[in-house]
C-alpha cells in the first residue's frame, strides 16, 4: 500500500489518431500535438475541448519541424530557427487555449527533439529560452538527471521529472531505440511492473539488468502505441487498488 502517495499519468495526443476521448478518462495531464510533427489548429481545439470534459491538465507538445518522420529524428538546424519553430508552435497552441478560456500547465519536447535537448546543451538551451519569452508561469517536463533539467532548474523554471511507462531504458537513462525490437513495453502487466518500480524504489530495471537511479513526477504513456487504451486502463486501476492517487 502506498497511501498518500500521488503521481500524474500523461499522454501525447493530437497526434491524428483520434482515440483522446477514450484515453483522457484514465489520464491527469496530456502533451498535444502543436503542428511541428503532427497536428493543426483544427485538433488542437477539439483535443483543448476534450480536457475540460475531463478535467485534463494542458501541456504543449512541440517538435522539431517534421511531419514526414513524426519528429522522430533529429533534424540539423540552426538555434534560430529552432527557437522560432518551438516558439511558433507554442504561440500557435496558446493562441488555441486562449480562445477555449484554458491554461496552459507545461510544455514537454516531443520525440528527437526531447531526447536531444536530454543531453545537448544548445538544443536544451534554446528550449529554455522559449520557455523563459513566455509572460505565465509554465512547468516543463524533462527526465530525470538531463542536460535540460539541469539549465532549468538554473533558470529557476518549475520542473517535473518524467519517466517513460512504456518504454526501455538504458543505463545511462536515454530510452532504447525505437530501431531495437525491445525498446517498447506493449502489456499492462510489464508497463504497471516497470512504472510501480520507479515510484516505489525510485530505480528503473535498465534492457541490461542494471538498477538505475531515477525520479519521477509524471509518467508517459505513448498514445500512439497499439495497446494504449489497455495500458493506460490496466495501470490506473492497480495503481489506485494500492492507493496511489493519480492527479
């Protein structure tokens, strides 16, 4: 039993799927999708309407600009043109909450550009520095121990730590490539053993076998992942049965 214990459950959506009303049920916040590797202004408002049916905390997903690979690889740029990608994307989003009376709560990096600014001080750095051109206050989430981390909480920008639950780690925290045929977790019952780890030991079973260190604040669930609705359902009822409270 772990009364008192609380811990949000995030999801990416907006992504052109279509499935948010069946997963923002079992969510506390969501990352929408801003148009960089998925997305226009016509989701962002349906998906913006779905979190006040659901009582959703609002997070902006932006990528770097590329639908064509889903924003999932790394693309060569320069840091202002990226800073003013991010930071349209953004705008663009928040023009989007304004019109639907909603507050945005955080901003969290998709896909190739999150795992760069992991480790990458420029790439960290120009996030940053959107985060800091925006007049409200926003929190952002990064994973634990990262490059991005770090220059936030320097910047004095509210962080949450955010773990993966349906993917592998390796020891050095990154998450196992996509290219590798384990680099997801596709049952509830590996994804609920992996996320309760991280929350009761603060340590994350790396593919090598090796105990890691980690912190969590918030937990990722892919919503483009094939056995999301499941995941998702599977793990917030096993989580509440041992009185964690998802919020």
């Amino acid at each position: 039993m772990m009364n008192g214990y609380t811990v949000d459950i995030n999801v990416d959506v907006g992504e052109g799927l279509g499935n948010e009303a069946r997963l923002l049920p079992y969510v506390s916040s969501c990352n929408i999708a801003c148009g960089g590797h998925a997305g226009n202004e016509e989701t962002m408002i349906a998906v913006a309407k779905l979190t006040k049916e659901f009582s959703v905390k609002i997070g902006a997903h932006p990528s770097f600009p590329d639908i064509e690979n889903f924003g999932r690889k790394p693309m060569e740029m320069s840091c202002a043109d990226l800073y003013t990608s991010i930071k349209q994307q953004v705008r663009g989003f928040m023009n989007v909450l304004r019109t639907e009376h909603l507050a945005l709560h955080h901003i969290k990096p998709h896909g190739a550009l999150y795992n760069l600014a992991m480790k990458d001080e420029k790439t960290a750095s120009v996030i940053i520095e959107v985060i800091k051109s925006i007049a409200l206050p926003v929190k952002l989430y990064v994973p634990y121990g990262s490059v991005i981390a770090n220059l936030a909480l320097k910047e004095q920008i509210p962080v949450m730590y955010e773990a993966f639950a349906d993917r592998n780690y390796n020891e050095d925290l990154s998450l196992v490539s996509r290219d590798k045929s384990n680099a997801v977790l596709n049952h509830p019952e590996a994804v609920f053993e992996h996320v309760f780890n991280m929350i009761s030991r603060q340590k994350v079973k790396t593919i090598s076998g090796v105990e890691v260190d980690i912190k969590a604040d918030t937990f990722c669930v892919h919503g483009d992942s094939p056995n999301v609705e499941k995941i998702l359902q599977y793990l917030t009822e096993k989580l509440k049965e041992l009185h964690v409270k998802i919020a």
